[in-house]
C-alpha cells in the first residue's frame, strides 16, 4: 500500500502497524483516558503482546470467533489488537445493543467467546448474555478498565491483508443487525485515507479524542489513524458534553469528531461559555453518520470557531470519502469529502445508467475500501451490483470539483401523488425556523395521496411550538414547493435514536402510522 501522506506510516497489516509505530516513536503517547492513565506506543506494543498471551491462554487463536462488547477504554484497544495479534475473527457490538439486537449479533456472527466488562454503565452484560436464546453458549470473558495480561508468548501473528477477521454490525432492513465482513485491507485502506486526506497528524501537537463507541467502525479508523499519524487520542467512555469539555480542554484536544448531534452538543456549550473560546486547543472537528446542514456547519464555523470537515462513510464502507479542513468553507459546507485513494465512485439512476454532474442518483461505490460483503450471503447479493459496485442506497450528486454531496436515503424517500420528495430537503428548511432545534421528515402511509409528509420536531429551549399554518409560511418563504409542506406535524421532547445516534426514523413511522396501515 502507498500514499502521499509524508508524516503517515504506511504498511498493509494493523498489527504491523503497531509495531511499526513502537520503533519510530516508542516514548510519544498513544492512548490517554479520563482517569489519567496513559500508553506510550512502546508500552502499547507491550500491552498487546501481553493481552495476547493472556487471551492465548484462553484457548483464543487464530481463526476463534471472538465477539465483544465493551466500552471506549484503553483495555479495550488493546483488545482488539491484541485478538487482530493472534489472528481471531472479531466482531464488535457496540454497548447500547440489549438481549434482541445481541441474541442476532451473536447468532449472524457465530461466536466461539464473548467479551463484556461485566457490569457497565449500571447494567450487567455478563447477564445479559448468560440468558441470551443461543443454540451453544460462547465463552464468557471479563475484560475491566486495566488491560489483562500474561507472560509474553511467541504467537504466529496472522497477517494476511485480505483475510476477513473483522466483522462490524450495522441494521439490516428489518432491524436485525447485519454483518460487515472487513479485512486489515478495507480497515487500512480508510483509516489511512481517514487521516492523510483529513491531515491529522500532519502538525506536530496533535491530540484527538474519541466520544462514540469504540466498536463502531469508526473507532478502528481512529485508531489507525493516530497509530500511523503517531498522535495520542483521548478515550471516554460516555460523552457527556459538559465533561467532555473539560477533558478536551485538559488535554489540550485538536480535533474530534461524531455525528452531528455531537456537534450540536459542542456548540451549545459554546454558546454557554461566551464570550470567551470554549476550546482554543481545538482545530478541527471530523464526523459522518448522517447529513451536516449548512446551518449547523456555520455553527460550528462561527460558535465553536474551528473547521468542520464532515466525512463520508458507512459500516461497509468506513470512509468513501473524507473532507479536507483545508477546502475552503463554501465547499465543506455543502459537500462530504472527496473519494478516498483506491475507491471509485459513480453516481447512477434508478435504470442505472450513469448521471452527469450535479445530478441526484445512487451513491455506488467499488475499490479497496469497501468490505467484503455480509455474513449473510442472500444480503450480499443484494448490497451489490452485477459488475460488482455496492450499493450504498444513498442519494447524492457529484460536484464538478470532485467532492460528493449526500441529499437523502433511497428508502426515506416519499413519494406523494407520484412526486419524490427527499426528506433532507424539507429538513433542512425547517431548521432554519428558530423554534425548531431538532426535526425528523418520514412518509407516512395514505389511501388517497400513496404517502404524506409527516414532520417530528423537538422545539428549542425557551421557544414556543409553532403551529402548522406557522411552519407552511415560512417553509414558502423558503422557497419550498407547496408539495412538500409537511401535511401533519408532531411536536415531541426528542428525537428517538439508535445507539450510533442516528435518528431512530423506522421508530417514528412505526409510532406514527395508522394501526389499519400497519
């Protein structure tokens, strides 16, 4: 593998990674937590082996199918490197899935072990997976905050690029958890993009901080990214904005990232802590997910006072495109990153045939990054094309400049009297009416129209809700057509969300569809 990042290190295995960075940096921090410990990448190279031998003595070699579900702690990167060192077939279950979404996980996945922290954030998960419906119990392992460790052991590191031994859950279209089948090829191929094309690492003094769960993929790009980049990175087990902020602050934390509820988050406490700078170590915020408005971007650009450069990925895709924070801010606004090296990317109609510039169509992606499809065969046939492009289901256009644009969903689309409506159009319109801190637009079946527009919104602090006729006005002083005015509008506290913080928007329509439409 090559690439044109000069301070990134560059090699086609994760454990190599590893071991590549000890020897070029061995006394520079690797991992910092919120209690105050710390790795250096020498002790980290250290750690692994010993977690390894540790893990080895479990009965855990190659090819063991090693699920786990543990919280964003230093023990747990160890962990994972530690089962990439023996060559265990891993798979991640982020901390928010309970009994339904862990009974399929594990069953999709088919683990030999099962990794928990015992009880976590008040809730027990060796329970838990003792009174799982599983057709053979997996073996159950503790893993705590300090990494476990044994005497070092010569083991065989598994280090074939293209062997699938990671496999990362993402929700299938009946909920049900669908498996990602990764290799250290795909993993590398974006986490390395992830930070060359995102430029972290490449000023000296970088400190980055990770608040989302550790088993998103997400959280393996991270790591890659500061192991090649040689930067230490924060590690919080729960984001909780206030302190959040504090640690950032205490480690003098130059970039970070998340969803853009998480963006929201910072802002309001920038917003809170005026006129002073919340966070003047801060330079960069990095993210994906979901779609970042152009309202919530100059938030960030004018509250927060740092360079939001908004990402491109999925589960299957960890980053197909990532943004550069040095784009100029008309284009980071509006678009999400350019292709990443070793990806192509299309954009096509529902015939499939190819769309010019500046046209909205499916987002189809093939090349180095993009995983090697699903634990269940029927899905994969499904996710790609007949010469081999995935689907990705997303809506986008391609700018002349390069860069992709996100619009929407295929399957959030609604179509009302025959006319598409894209959600994130109306959505972004509504939020520019000052009650509105959050809003959600789903279809909503009906006998006469097909679907109407229905739009969930939580009211801003101190605001009062606005009514319907109130929200039609100023959706036309938009510049909305009347077509897309939502037809019913349902106020709520908050919006419901997944465990990666997306908006829960099947939920909603459940919620809101007639009980004789169901």
């Amino acid at each position: 593998m090559n690439h044109s990042w000069p301070w990134m290190l560059d090699t086609d295995s994760i454990d190599e990674l590893v071991a590549q960075r000890s020897a070029a940096t061995p006394a520079a921090a690797a991992f910092l937590d919120e209690h105050g410990a710390s790795l250096t990448f020498g002790e980290l190279d250290v750690a692994v082996g010993r977690a390894a031998a540790a893990l080895s003595a479990r009965g855990i070699g190659s090819g063991t199918r090693v699920a786990w579900q543990l919280p964003t702690r230093i023990s747990t990167a160890v962990t994972m490197l530690a089962l990439r060192r023996l060559g265990a077939v891993q798979a991640p279950i982020i901390t928010q899935y309970r009994d339904k979404e862990v009974t399929a996980a594990l069953r999709t996945f088919g683990a030999d072990v099962v990794l928990v922290p015992g009880t976590w954030g008040g809730h027990d998960y060796s329970a838990m997976v003792r009174r799982l419906d599983l057709v053979t119990a997996p073996e159950l392992i503790e893993v705590g905050h300090v990494p476990m460790e044994a005497e070092p052991v010569d083991v065989a590191p598994s280090r074939d690029a293209d062997d699938v031994v990671w496999v990362y859950f993402t929700s299938g279209s009946t909920g049900a958890p669908k498996g990602a089948r990764h290799s250290d090829a795909t993993l590398l191929a974006t986490g390395l993009a992830f930070g060359g094309q995102g430029r972290l690492g490449e000023r000296p003094g970088e400190v980055a901080a990770m608040g989302f769960p550790i088993a998103h993929v997400g959280g393996i790009e991270y790591i890659i990214a500061s192991l090649a980049g040689g930067y230490p990175l924060l590690l919080l087990e729960t984001f909780v904005p206030d302190r959040a902020v504090e640690l950032f602050g205490k480690y003098s934390v130059t970039t970070t990232g998340g969803a853009p509820p998480f963006y929201q988050a910072l802002v309001a406490q920038a917003r809170a802590a005026a006129p002073e700078k919340l966070l003047p170590a801060l330079r960069s915020l990095k993210g994906g997910g979901a779609p970042c408005s152009v309202e919530l971007f100059d938030e960030v650009t004018d509250i927060l006072g740092v360079a939001l450069a908004h990402d491109y990925g999925m589960t299957e895709v960890p980053m197909l495109a990532v943004a550069d924070p040095q784009d100029l801010p008309q284009i980071r606004a509006r678009t999400d990153g350019r292709p990443i090296p070793g990806n192509e990317v299309r954009i096509v109609d529902l015939e499939g045939n190819l769309c010019a510039s500046l046209t909205q169509g499916e987002v189809q992606v093939s090349g180095r990054g993009v995983c090697h499809g699903y634990t269940d065969a029927d899905e994969t046939a499904k996710a790609f094309t007949a010469d081999g492009w995935f689907r990705t289901g997303d809506i986008g256009v391609m700018h002349p400049t390069g860069h992709i644009e996100v619009v929407g969903r295929l399957k959030d689309m609604i179509i009302r009297k025959g006319e598409n409506i894209a959600p994130v159009e109306v959505e972004t319109a509504l939020m520019t009416h000052p009650a509105v801190a959050e809003v959600a637009v789903i279809g909503l079946p009906d006998p006469e129209r097909g679907e109407i527009v229905c739009a969930v919104i939580s009211i801003a602090a101190g605001a009062e809700a606005p009514s319907r006729a109130q929200l039609r006005d100023h959706l036309l002083g938009w510049g909305l057509m009347p077509q897309k005015i939502p037809e019913r509008v349902e106020i709520v506290a908050q919006l419901p969300r997944t465990g990666l913080a997306k908006v829960a928007k099947a939920e909603l329509k459940l919620r809101y569809t007639p009980t004789e439409a169901l």
